[in-house]
C-alpha cells in the first residue's frame, strides 16, 4: 500500500489540482490540505480496512466471524519518506554532490545509531553500516543497523527523499498495555510489534529519523567561509559594555577537544547534562574532588558556549543542546579535524 497513491486519489476526489510523477507528487495547489490528509491516514483502522478487502477473496470469512477468530494483521515492511523538491535539477543535484560527500566523509556508524533512536550506542551488538551505490536513476546512500535502515537518494532529479525502513520494530519501542491485559491495565514502554496496531508508532519513530538526518545534512548548508563563521568565536562577548564571556580558540585545545565532543552525535536525542560531557572528556574518576573540580570547569565552559549562542539549556533541566550555529560549526569543525590537508585542500 503506498500512501503516496492514496493521496494522490483523495485529492482527485476533491477535486484538488496536483503533479504526480510514480509515488512522487511534484506540487499541489493546496499542501495544507494534502499534508492534513496525508497525517489522517496514522488514524486509518486498519484491521477493518484490511478485513474489507480480505473479505471478497476469503471464502471462509463467514465461519471465520462466527467463530470469532479474526486476522492478525501484520507490518513485514515501513517505509516512511520525508520529500523535500526542487526548483530545478540543477538546484538539487549542487546540494545532493554536498549532502553525499558529507555522509561519505563525516558520518560515523555511532551517528547512524542515533539517526535511528539508539540512546547507547555501546550496547548496541547489531551490525552497522553505510553504503554507496550508484544505480541507473542516480546515486543512493544507505545507513544500516540491522534490518532497519535509512536512505537518501535524488528521486527523478526533482526531489531530495530522505526514507527510513522498518523491517524488524522490536528494536523500538511503543507505549501500551502487555498483550492480553484487561483494558484498564497499566501501560507501559515495550518492544514495537509487527501488528498493525503499531503502525502509528512506527509512523513517530520513522519521521523522528528522518527528521535527525535532514538536521545532520543541513548543517552543510553553510555558505559562509570557515573564518567568516569561526571569527566571532575569537572575540570576547561583550555586553553593556562589560565582558560576559572569553573568546574561544574552536581548533585547538580544550576547546577544540569540547566542540568535537559536542559534535560526536552522542547527545544528538537528548541534548548534553555537564556530567555527559565529564565523564566523555575525562573519564570516571575514582576521585569524588576531582570530580567536582571536573564539574565546576565544565559548568564554567558550559557558560561560556552559552553566551557564544552555542548551545541552548532545556528550560526546568540540566540538559543542554547545540543551536542551530552550534550544529554548523561543531559540524563542520568536525569535517575539517578528521580530513587530512589533501583531501581538505581538494575539496577547497
């Protein structure tokens, strides 16, 4: 079933103007309407909708509804697709060059964990990969964990796709009651199943995917020069004419060693708390003064950062996350640390 096509008919229905090309639509001349009707399909009833169309071809249906055995509806295969279209070919094809380079040369297995929602990635014991392909219609790159994936391609030179791929949900999980509970049971967090019941789930954790990597490749959208963005770092914050904060030397030192941990992709679902940072810059002490002596450093650099509009603290917490800047710079400082001078000077 492929909820592309069921748009694209509602829309005939209702008379909506729209240009389609296979499962792509190309534009529409109402996208409120068209995305309303594309979420309304997380809320279809799929057991009934699918018995209706069992119902024809099953010569048993009647004995199998007196006997009340229904049909246990399964998902074997999501894929869910984030389209972002293009003005022109060309357009597309300038960014795409950008975004697969990126991916090649930037990305680890570790990001790929967290695009797919694994919060400790060391525990993870699935494979991982990233792969490259040139096929007839263009070039796609994949990022696997297990059977699950995630994939970017150029669909007809027209539109930049960005598809997670569920083949295996226990690896995820859903918010519901345990199988076979009375109603008014508990729910709790539990393992993602093939039932269409979790369909919306799957729905969530796909677009959240989707939506971790089309951050990740935005930040190569940076057309400003690596000094014209790394030159207010340099400087001090001043404000009211006092000094708020240092300048910060983002290349080298500690902080360079901070940026490029802020860069790893560890913290990209729940954002940083200073003892996340701690314990990957300096380990775990044994020592609970050199901790806090750890701690108050942190928590001074921390301001720091804040006051450069690095990072953003999550109201009523702890916790931290990069800006959109920070997302910028720490990436790209990332790129430039871990490319040798040929390859940086080629891409120059």
């Amino acid at each position: 079933m492929n909820g592309r096509e069921w748009l694209a008919r509602q829309l005939a229905r209702q008379g909506v103007a729209f240009q389609k090309r296979d499962n792509l639509i190309l534009s529409v001349d109402d996208p409120g309407l068209a995305q309303e009707l594309l979420d309304q399909q997380r809320q279809t009833d799929w057991p009934r909708l699918l018995a209706d169309l069992v119902r024809p071809c099953q010569p048993l249906w009647a004995d199998l509804e007196a006997a009340r055995v229904p049909y246990y509806f399964m998902t074997e295969q999501s894929e869910w697709a984030t389209d972002f279209v293009f003005h022109s070919p060309e357009e597309l094809a300038l960014w795409y060059a950008r975004w697969i380079k990126h991916g090649t040369e930037t990305l680890t297995c570790r990001d790929v964990m967290r695009y797919l929602g694994k919060k400790v990635p060391n525990l993870c014991k699935g494979e991982v990969k990233i792969d490259l392909r040139e096929r007839e219609e263009g070039t796609r790159m994949k990022f696997w964990y297990e059977t699950n994936s995630l994939k970017i391609y150029d669909k007809h030179a027209q539109a930049f796709r960005i598809e997670t791929t569920i083949n295996q949900p226990k690896g995820f999980q859903t918010y519901r009651t345990k199988e076979n509970a009375p109603p008014d049971a508990e729910k709790q967090w539990l393992p993602m199943r093939k039932g269409v019941a979790d369909l919306d789930r799957r729905a969530e954790v796909s677009h959240a995917a989707n939506c971790r990597l089309a951050e990740s490749l935005a930040t190569v959208a940076e057309t400003q020069t690596l000094g014209e963005l790394l030159k207010p770092l340099g400087q001090p914050v001043i404000e009211d004419g006092q000094r708020k904060a240092r300048a910060l030397n983002p290349l080298l030192g500690a902080d360079g060693e901070l940026l490029r941990a802020l860069a790893s992709g560890d913290y990209l679902l729940q954002g940083f708390r200073n003892r996340d940072l701690r314990a990957a810059l300096y380990g775990e002490s044994d020592d609970p003064q050199e901790r806090r002596r750890q701690s108050a450093a942190l928590t001074r650099k921390l301001a720091i950062l804040k006051a450069h509009g690095l990072i953003v603290k999550v109201p009523h917490s702890h916790r931290y996350h990069l800006s959109a800047s920070g997302r910028r710079i720490t990436t790209i400082l990332s790129a430039a640390h871990q490319s040798d001078a040929t390859r940086f000077t080629a891409s120059l």
